[in-house]
C-alpha cells in the first residue's frame, strides 16, 4: 500500500475561533483497513513499550504538547486528571499493562505516534463522513467534531458508531488536533509519521496552512 | 454587566474578550504551575482527582472560568503545602538515618527507605544485630543497607 495524500486543515467554528485562535484541526485521508499490523510496526511497539517506563509517564504532563493540551481541557470545562489527553491516556494504559498493546495497523500506526509526538490524533471511518471535517459547539453546547452532515463526537472524545473504523473500513481519516502552544508543524509532522507507519507519502511541498 | 444610572452600562464591568483571554492565559498558566509541583510530590501523597465523568467540553461561561481558575489556585495551595510537609519529612528521615548510623544500637530493627528520604533507588537500611543472637546479647549492631532495586 503506497501513494501520496494531502494534508487537509478542518475549520473552526468563528465562535470557538474567537475564544481560542490556536485551536486547530488537521487531517489526513488514506485507504487503510483495520488489519493485522506488520512485523516491522509491531517491533516499534515492543520498542516503545519498552523505553517507556515510569519515570516518564510521571513527568509527561510537564512536557510542552501534554502541557498544552492539559491547560485547554481545563479551559473547556474538562479535568485532565480524569479526562486524559491520548499522549497521557496512552501512557497510563502502558503502566497498567505493562505495554502497549497492538490492535490494528490503524490504532497501531496512531499509538507509536502519540507516543513519539504527544500530539491528540484519532481515526475516523472516512467513508461514512461528509467532508470537511471541522470543530464547533453543538445545539447542548458540548464542543464537537463534525463533519458537513453530522456531528461525530465530542472533542477529544470517541467518535460515535457510524464513525468509529470498523472491520468494513476502506479509508481512514486520520485527525489531529491543535491548541495553544502547539505549532501547526507539529500536527502535520504527526500526520505525516501515521503515514509513513500506514505506508503512505503525505504531499509536504504543499502547505495547508496556505489557502 | 452593570447598570448605572440613566440606563448606561458601566463598560469596566463587562466581560470582554480580552478578559476571557486573560483567564485562560491565567489557567493555562496555574496548570503548569501544578503540574511541575505534581512531579516533585511522592505519588503516594498526591490527592486524588475528583471523578467527573459527566463533564462535557464547552465554553465556559466567564464565572466557570473564574471558578476553574480559583480552583486551581485552591489546589495548587495544597499541593504546595503538601510538598512542604514532605521536605520535612525527608529532612526528618536523613536526619535520622544519620542517627542510626552514628549509634546503631540505639536505633534497634528501626528501618529508613529511600522513598522516605527522598532519594533515587529502591534501597533500606536497618539498624541489625551483628552475627544475629550474639550481636543481641552484646549489644553489637550495624547498620545494613540492602542491596537495592528488585
């Protein structure tokens, strides 16, 4: 499975955007399946499962990305000591574990890069979505991913069922979410590490930040 | 917003944008702060966080941000005094281990640990009798370190 693929830049609600300027949503759409992963991405997760220990899962929420997106759940009504973000969510399931555990190559491309990058990624069932996918408050007030038709799911939440990739998946979008004190580069670098894990080429001459 | 005389809006007491921002900057600026103060505190010490698995993300309204912020101060104070109290309490276990070491017999079977003191490792030392019974009965004693991490 190879190729080239863009990078697309979801909007933001111009209330939400007013409220926090950073906020931010990248995303990728690749034909993946959710299939067993290959030996070489089950070898990084061994790897990662092993470096990672304790002492780092305590100090991650000292670290710039958790950092971020610690201080905006707070900003958004949510407790990041209940509601975890994925780079701290992800490593608490490893100290409970033991390891990272495999999945799919889908949930396995996204957990080595949450480990790598820290960045909030997530996957979606691309072919049950109206593009452009984007970020806004709904009619109960709860901030939401959605895309043209439907709202997928709350912020940094699970996406609901249609959404969710399943075993009939044929492409996934991948999502990346930025806020404050997280540069634009880095949701695309992230972006482009799920891709090199799904056996993709993200087009990088192409700026999407330029439109 | 407040009202004052001749139906005019006293604009000093407007929420502004510029507020709401000042608030986050002032969030975002306390969770830092807490989160470099979690990481000095013992595990063991931390309070627990308060489940709210309801909680939705939403904008918040100006006084739920005053309160988050207020909130956090609240817990920051805490966990400040927390960790003052556990430097004392390391302050107090080296104080005592240097005791120990200085008249293990006065300190008998007492045990200090690194996780009391403060310091990297897992290791203990205990105040032990020297060749088991006969160190008993001649009041010889030592201090013995273990040899650390399992």
């Amino acid at each position: 499975m190879t190729g080239t693929v863009g990078i697309e830049v979801g909007w933001i609600d111009h209330v939400l955007a007013a409220e926090f300027p950073d906020l931010a949503l990248r995303y990728v759409v690749v034909e993946a399946r959710l299939e067993a992963s290959p030996p070489e991405l089950l070898g990084q997760l061994a790897d990662l499962s092993t470096r990672f220990r304790g002492r780092q899962a305590i100090a991650l929420p000292t670290k710039p990305v958790p950092s971020a997106y610690r201080a905006f759940f707070r900003q958004i009504g949510l407790d990041p000591d209940v509601h975890r973000n994925p780079a701290e969510a992800v490593s608490y399931n490893r100290i409970m574990r033991g390891t990272f555990r495999s999945f799919n190559r889908v949930a396995d491309s996204i957990l080595a890069t949450i480990v790598e990058t820290h960045i909030a990624l997530g996957a979606l069932d691309a072919d049950a979505l109206s593009m452009p996918l984007g970020i806004r408050p709904g009619d109960d007030g709860v901030l939401g991913l959605v895309d043209a038709d439907h709202r997928i799911g709350p912020l940094f939440g699970s996406p609901e069922h249609p959404f969710e990739p399943s075993a009939r998946t044929e492409h996934v979008a991948v999502t990346a979410v930025g806020v404050a004190g997280i540069p634009s580069w880095m949701l695309d670098h992230a972006l482009w590490r799920v891709a090199d894990h799904l056996g993709f080429a993200l087009d990088s001459e192409e700026d999407p930040s330029v439109r | 917003m407040t009202v004052i005389e001749n139906g005019a809006v006293d604009l000093r007491l407007v929420p502004t944008r510029t507020t709401r921002h000042e608030f986050h900057r002032q969030i975002a600026r306390l969770e830092r702060e807490l989160s470099a103060s979690l990481v000095s505190l013992d595990p063991a010490r931390r309070p627990l966080a308060k489940p709210s698995p309801t909680a939705q993300p939403h904008l918040l309204s100006d006084a739920e941000l005053e309160s988050t912020r207020d909130a956090l101060v609240a817990r920051l104070g805490e966990i400040e005094a927390l960790l003052v109290r556990q430097s004392a309490d390391r302050d107090q276990a080296r104080a005592l281990l240097k005791r120990m070491s200085d008249a293990p017999a006065e300190y008998r079977w007492v045990t200090v640990t690194t996780k009391e003191t403060g310091d990297e490792g897992c290791r203990t030392w205990q105040s032990v009798p020297v060749m088991g019974p006969v160190g008993i009965l001649g009041n010889w004693w030592r201090i013995r370190m273990s040899s650390g991490c399992p």
